[in-house]
C-alpha cells in the first residue's frame, strides 16, 4: 500500500508547528528557533509562509484557543498536536485570507496516524458556524491581569489594538539631509516611518548606508545622550546595533561591548555599510570593564523585552514573572557596576524595552547615581516625560501614528565631586 502524496505547501506548515512548539513548549524566541524549525525548506518563500503563520498564530492564540474549545467536547490539552494542527488551520482560514479547503489540506498530514478526524470535523464545524476571530485580539490573560494592574485600562486597549497588526516600519538616518530626502513620516529629527514592508534592502538608501532600521522609541536612549563632539560613550549590550550607529553617527568616540558573537556580526556588518566607527568588543559586562573612565554610557539591559510584542508576539507566551525577577536582578547589578565607569560630571542612560515596572520604575529607588531629568523638548512630539523626570513608553503613545515599542529609559548625572 503506497502512502498518498502530500498537498503543495505541507512542508512550511510542518515548519510552523515546529517554531510553535519551539515558542510555547521549549520557551524559545521565535526568531532563534526559525533556523532549526525551517531547515528543509529550501525556498525563502515558505520559510517566510512558515514565519508567518506562526507569528499570526501567536499574535492570535487566545482567541484561537477559545475558538477550538468552543467546538470540542472534551477540551484538548494545551500541547496536544490537535490543538496545534486546528490553531495553523484557522489562523490561514481566518486571518491569512487562505481558502478553507487549503488550510485544512496542507495541515491534516501533521496529524496523519492521529486525530486526523478530530481535526477535520472541528475545523469544519467552525468554518460552517462562520467562525470570526475578535478585532482586536485578545492579550494572554496572564499578561492582561499584570498590566491592567500597572497601567490601567486605557494601556490594555491600546496593546490589543497595537497587537492587532505588524507595526509599521521605523528608519533611523546617518544625517538630517539624508532623512529630508526620504518619503514617510517624519515623527522626529533623523527619523521616517513608512508602511511595513519586505525587501528593505531594495529600498531607497540602503545600499548606500544612509539608514538602519530601529523603532523610533528605540532611537530615544541614544538621543538623550545627544551630539558627542569627539567624547568617549561606552554602548552596552549594544547588538544589533542601532543605537551604536546612532552614537557614531552624532560624533561621538563609540566602544560597543555586547556578549553574543552572532549579533556582533550584524553590528560590524551595520557599521561597514553605513561608513560609521566603532570600536567592538565581545565581552560580558559583568566581567569586561573600560581601561578608562568615560563621559557617557548607554546601558540599554537585557530584559524580558515584552514592549517588543508588537513586533515580537512571542514574548507574550514566554516572558513569565520569574523571567522578569531574574532580569531585574541583573539589570540592578549591570546599573551598579556601569556608574562606576564614568567621569565627573558624566552621563549615564538606562533602557529596557520591557512594560514591567519591575524592570523599569523599580530602579529609580536603587540607582547609585542621581537623575537627569528628560525634558519634553529633548523627545519627539507626542511622547512626554514623566512628571519625575524619567520616560515610559506605552502603547497609548503616538497610537493614532502606528504606536511605539514598549520601553523605560531614564537618564542619570554623576556628580563633579
């Protein structure tokens, strides 16, 4: 008896499960499992179908998951490959514009020797029921308690319907001539954002390194350090690199320190195509430290980086409560030992693209140096300081503009004496 010949496309859905359970049972990053979970497809194009229909899928899981449980009548286990097959068949169906009789064909040989009929039977019901995703989506219930209590209401609508898109696409610029001549939206000085889009290489500019692509509430840290005029900054944890060829970009003299030998790679190949200097060291911070004290440092820490959601639907299924202790303690411990390093008078930023308090506000009480306070000026329009002088980014921000990354920055002054 000869197996019947799989559908076109099986092979990129097969891909999909395998970054899914990668995300929701391994605890990976997304990006970092997309190598390993598309090692056999060899055309770009369903390596981007397979990204794709996971990203969607996690963008989209609670109402996914209340969807299937609505159509059976015992309820599937949260790992079980049912589960996973009906989340890729309805995702395509509902929110990829992908015929019903193709979601279904290219996922039902992931359950082949399995509850092949299940599958089949509850997908149909739904698609018979004229089963409609809620818009927006609905946040992770987890993540929805712990922000209702930091930021109220108002923050939870707004990431429910920053969630509901990819956000648009941010350019940070070498100069201001540069940006000037560049179509889009100029929210802030060196900066444009366009519709998102693939093929950022093709774009105008790029091969001739006038920009880099960096969320503009990313750009921010980097800003308020200002113009460097020949002084010395030390950029830490500073791949891929944006706020590096930012640092360069405004004159100063930039040493960017980061721990991963990969991401490294793409700031040195950022630098080389932008015509930007720095000087590049892998090391860990909490081991390296400078030969000499410096005039400025950007620490923008390691942290759960749930402000990234957008972006990165991810962190919303990985990033649990301890996740985000651990962070905080290092981040604390990486804040301590970096002041040190600066002269008199010096200023130092601090920055985690996270929407915890625990890795943001929280420090304000354990900061070995005094703050800076940020002023409105100094931000682009539409993004306003807190009344105590430091800056947190929510989802509310620039909403009506394509929104913000989730982000905390404050910046500190050592005294002369």
């Amino acid at each position: 008896m000869t197996s019947r010949p799989e559908p076109t496309g099986v092979d990129a859905r097969r891909a999909a499960l395998r970054l899914l359970d990668a995300v929701l049972r391994r605890g990976l990053p997304l990006e970092a499992a997309l190598d390993a979970a598309a090692r056999d497809l060899a055309k770009p194009e369903d390596r981007g179908l397979a990204h794709a229909i996971a990203a969607e899928t996690l963008r989209r899981l609670p109402d996914l998951d209340a969807m299937i449980d609505s159509a059976t009548q015992q309820r599937l286990p949260p790992d079980a490959k049912a589960r996973f097959a009906l989340r890729i068949a309805l995702v395509q169906a509902l929110a990829l514009c992908t015929p019903p009789h193709a979601a279904i064909s290219t996922v039902l040989p992931l359950v082949d020797g399995g509850p092949r009929r299940l599958v089949h039977g509850v997908f149909g019901a739904l698609m018979r029921r004229k089963a409609a995703l809620p818009s927006p989506p609905s946040l992770p219930r987890g993540v929805e308690m712990r922000w209702l209590e930091s930021w109220g209401p108002e923050m939870i609508a707004a990431a429910r319907q920053a969630l509901a898109a990819p956000p648009p696409l941010d350019l940070s610029f070498k100069s201001a001539e540069a940006a000037e001549r560049f179509d889009g939206d100029h929210l802030a000085a060196r900066h444009a954002r366009i519709p998102a889009q693939s093929g950022i290489a093709e774009l105008p500019g790029f091969a001739e390194g006038d920009w880099w692509v960096q969320d503009l509430a990313a750009s921010i840290p980097a800003r308020l350090l200002g113009d460097g005029e020949g002084r010395t900054v030390l950029d830490l944890c500073a791949a891929p690199g944006g706020k590096t060829l930012q640092l360069a970009a405004a004159d100063w003299r930039v040493t960017a320190v980061d721990s991963s030998a990969a991401r490294l790679e793409r700031l040195r190949e950022n630098l080389q195509r932008t015509r930007l200097e720095a000087d590049v060291i892998q090391a860990d911070v909490m081991q390296w430290q400078p030969a000499a004290a410096v005039d400025a440092i950007l620490l923008d820490a390691p942290c759960s980086a749930t402000g990234i959601f957008r972006r990165h639907p991810d962190v919303l299924h990985r990033v649990r409560p301890r996740v985000i202790a651990e962070m905080a303690e290092l981040q604390r411990a990486m804040l301590a030992r970096a002041a040190d390093w600066l002269k008199p008078g010096g200023t130092l930023v601090f920055s985690t693209c996270s929407l915890e308090p625990d890795e943001g506000e929280a420090h304000l009480e354990h900061s070995p140096l005094p703050l800076d306070p940020v002023r409105p000026d100094q931000l682009p329009g539409g993004v306003t300081p807190n009344p105590g002088g430091y800056l947190r980014i929510l989802p509310t921000m620039l909403a009506n503009k394509g929104a913000l990354d989730g982000f905390f920055v404050a910046r500190f002054k050592r005294r002369h004496h």
